[in-house]
C-alpha cells in the first residue's frame, strides 16, 4: 500500500486522533515543517501504551515528543565530535607506525606483503588496496594537502592520506594488518588488539549515523562487544547470563569511549551527556527519565563508569 501525502494540518491530526495533546498548533506545525514529520514521529514509541497499541499515554504532549527530539540530537552532537576524536586519533597512530615500518610512499605502505598473508585475507587486502587507491586519487586535486604532496613529491604519503580515507576504510585496514602491527597500534590506546578490531566497526557506525542525524538513542549495532571490567563493576543485570545492558547499544559505544578517550576527554563526554538527560528529565511528564535510559541502554549508576579504572 502506497503511502499518502499528509498536510501540515493533517498531521496535526494523526497525532491528536491518537491522544496527544497539541499545546500550540502553530508552532507545532512550523516544527513539523522544519524538522520532517518522519524523524519526530520516531520516537513516539517511548509514549505509546505498548506495541500493539499506538495510542499515546495520557498527558503525552508534543513538547514532550519534541523535546526528546531535540536530546537525541545533542547527544548526537556530543558523540560525534568525541568519535572524530577517536577516527583523528588512529588515523594518526596507524599512520605513524605504517609508514615507519613499511615506507611513506604509496608503493610501500599499500604493497599486499605487508598485510595479513593468511589465504582467506588475500581478497579482502586487494579490494581494499583498491578502494584506498580509488579514494586517494579522487581527492588527489580537491583536497590541498593531497594536491601539494602530489604536485610537489609525486607522491601522497600515509599521514596526508588517511586525510581523506572514511573512517570505515581505516578501520578495515586494521583488520588485515598484520597481528604484529594491530598489537603495537592498540597498545598506544591500552586495549587489547582483538578488543580494538570488535570496536573499530562499532564506531564507524556510530559515526555514520552521527554524521547523517539518524534516531540514535535507541540504536542497536549488529557485532555486540565483548563483557569488560565497566559491565562488572557498573553490576549490570543479566538475562541468561548475558549483560542487557551495553553490549550493543548506545552505552556499549560508551564503554568503547571510556578506554579509547583521554582521561579529560571522556570526563567532558560524561559531564555533557548528563547535563542533557537531567534536562530532558525536568520536561518529561507522562513518561520517567529513566524509559528513555533504558532504551538508551544506560544503566541507572551511568556516571560511576567514570571512575572505574
């Protein structure tokens, strides 16, 4: 069945046939304009009676909707400047260590030898040669550091490149890195390395979503991480012997934030996040703070991860 277009004032509608009350229509639907019906209406599932039933909780306003709307959107914020942090801080490590190991040239630090030479690696090390070979000669001329290497050397070296490799690029090439090379790479971050390849593909999908303002709070990764000392301490509930909290959802990239950030760094992150949920907390009504951290994955005592060493 084909979706229908629905006017300003019928949107309005849908939400007021469904129980929520509309305090200023006019304003409501300047927001619904501006910000797209869609994304909004996203996150009315916290304020529905239950699954089967879409209709919302008594005392369920539109402010209260978008409000949530809006902390989703600085939480996002938040964890995308700390996640270009983390893509800035590997890129240079890995950068550093490739290029003193291997050479600065192109032919050197992209030559298929200095990868994993395990059989089942060999197609994926020549596809991703091959993409970072494509995605540095694109940007070759757009980008100014490129473009200066390129004119004045001939070449781009690794620590110009990486400039304009996505995030998930250079995450794949740390997992067809030598297991030698992966160690001394997350040794500088004091993780282990097979923790780091767990988490390389979680933050580049956190970051993606950042980038792109997708519904965060409530999003779940596909590869969960590994248990750690923060899911112990933090006494996280079990369900058949598995955390339900911070495996896959948005406090499990908490997790993977508090061992890869500087002390400093994760301390701004935490004292930001909680500013945000104690805001949004005052403007709840019909539902607690504490459905929106359960959907968020954080438990109760969240702050405590903190000063767990």
């Amino acid at each position: 069945m084909n979706k229908i277009f629905k006017t300003l004032d019928e949107q309005v509608s849908i939400l007021e046939n469904k129980g929520m009350i509309i305090e200023d229509v006019s304003a409501t639907k300047e927001i619904l304009l501006r910000e797209n019906y869609f994304f909004i209406s996203g996150y009315r599932t916290l304020f529905t009676k239950s699954l089967t039933d879409k209709t919302f909780i008594p005392g369920t306003t539109f402010r209260q909707l978008y409000g949530v709307f809006n902390f989703d959107r600085q939480v996002r914020n938040i964890l995308f400047k700390n996640l270009l942090i983390i893509e800035n801080n590997l890129k240079s490590i890995i950068s550093y260590h490739l290029s003193r190991t291997y050479g600065i040239k192109e032919n050197d630090y992209l030559n298929p030898n200095n990868f994993n030479n395990h059989p089942e690696k060999r197609r994926q090390i020549n596809d991703l040669i091959n993409k970072m070979k494509r995605q540095i000669r694109s940007n070759v001329d757009t980008h100014t550091a490129t473009s200066h290497y390129n004119t004045r050397y001939g070449y781009i070296p690794l620590w110009i490149a990486v400039k304009v490799l996505s995030f998930g690029i250079v995450s794949e090439l740390f997992l067809i890195l030598k297991p030698s090379d992966q160690n001394s790479i997350a040794e500088f971050f004091k993780v282990d390395a097979t923790n780091l390849a767990t988490y390389l593909p979680v933050l580049a999908n956190f970051r993606n979503l950042c980038a792109h303002e997708e519904i965060l709070f409530d999003h779940h990764v596909q590869r969960k991480i590994n248990d750690t000392k923060f899911h112990e301490k933090l006494e996280i509930p079990k369900l058949e012997s598995e955390y339900i909290y911070g495996k896959d959802d948005l406090f499990s990239l908490i997790i993977i934030l508090k061992q890869l950030l500087r002390k400093d760094d994760f301390h701004s992150l935490i004292k930001e996040l909680d500013y945000e949920i104690q805001k949004l907390s005052g403007k709840l009504e019909s539902i607690s703070i504490g459905k929106v951290l359960e959907k968020m994955g954080f438990p109760i005592n969240y702050l405590e991860i903190e000063g767990i060493k």
